[in-house]
C-alpha cells in the first residue's frame, strides 16, 4: 500500500530545472520572494526608524507627557 505524491513526478523534475536554471540569489528565486524578502523588512525597519524618531522629537520637545 503506497500513498500518492503530493505532487506528479514530472511537475517536480519542471520546477527543479526551473530554480536550478535561474541565476539569481536563493532567497529571491520565486515569484513572490521579493515580497517576503525586501519590501517587508524595508516596511518593518522604516516605521522602526520614523517611530525612533518620533519618539526622540516628542522627548526633546517635552510633548506627549503624562502627569
């Protein structure tokens, strides 16, 4: 009793060619790598950045303080 593939034979061997036929970095090989790998740590580190400096301003100005 063997179990099915996940996946057909021939569609694993079309996919193995395709990523070891591409010449780009590893994390950025499939179609929605550059999401996951750029723009969400861009995003993430700029509102860090603006949120510091928000914070930095509002301490220096004395505003946003709490009795």
């Amino acid at each position: 009793m063997s179990e099915e593939p996940f996946r057909p034979r021939e569609k694993l061997v079309e996919k193995q060619r395709f990523f070891q036929s591409v010449h780009k970095h590893t994390y950025l090989k499939g179609p929605f790598d550059k999401i996951t790998s750029v723009a969400i740590p861009l995003a993430l580190a700029g509102s860090c950045l603006y949120m510091i400096g928000r914070g930095i301003y509002n301490m220096s100005h004395g505003i946003g303080k709490k009795e």
